[in-house]
C-alpha cells in the first residue's frame, strides 16, 4: 500500500500484537502453579475471590494463605477418609456362664425409705401445701 513512514492512518500488521502493558503477565503463583508446586495467596485475595480459590483446591491444587508474607493457613483438596469395617470378637454366648459371679441384693427393686425420697422430690417438685 505505501510507506509505513507515511503520515496519516498507519496500516495494521498482519498479525495482532498485543501491546507490553496489555499483556498477562504470570504472577508468582501462578508460575509456581505451573511447576506444580504450592500457590501462596494473600488474606485479601482470598476474601474477594473465594470461590475461585475453592475451586483450583477442588482440581487438586494446594494454596497457602499468608498474612503480611507470613503463611498462616493451608488449603489441600479433601479426601474422604477410609472406613474400615468394625469387626468384633466373635464369642457366643453361653447362658449360666456368669453364675456364681454376679449378686443381686434381694431388695434390689423395692421402693425408697421415705426420708431419701423426699430428698430426691423436694428439690425436683416441691410440694404444694393446698
């Protein structure tokens, strides 16, 4: 078409280039991220974008989250624990095997003498005197 020293409309090139202060730059963490390392993130960043954050930890990433540059938290995925079945001692029970062993007082069942029952009833339902 012409002369790109041409005054006037300069003609695009041919191929977009993004100008330097467009471009994305990778940030620490998402370089470390790309190494498959930890993320560090700040308090503030997390506040604003949790979901975001929930959502990388979902996919298996972990964050840590840091305060003033100090780590204070860390976020792994969650994995659900193993249960293992609770087994126990197969024994069978033989009737008469404790015999002899255990006593029972006779009284075991029959009511309260009256002066321990009126302490049990007086501070749980007091009386009525009507």
């Amino acid at each position: 078409m012409g002369s790109p020293y041409r005054r006037g409309r300069r003609q695009r090139p041919s191929t977009p280039v993004t100008p330097a202060h467009q471009r994305q730059r990778l940030t620490r963490s998402q370089l470390w991220a790309t190494l498959g390392c930890m993320t560090e993130v700040s308090t503030r960043a997390v506040k604003m974008h949790l979901s975001r954050w929930l959502a990388r930890v979902a996919a298996g990433e972990e964050v840590v989250i840091s305060k003033g540059g100090k780590p204070v938290a860390k976020l792994v995925p969650y994995v659900e624990p193993v249960k293992k079945p609770v087994t126990k001692p197969v024994t069978k029970r033989i009737p008469g095997e404790y015999a002899g062993k255990i006593w029972i007082a006779p009284d075991f069942d029959d009511p309260l003498p009256d002066d321990m029952l009126a302490a049990f009833e007086d501070d749980v339902y007091p009386k009525d005197e009507t």
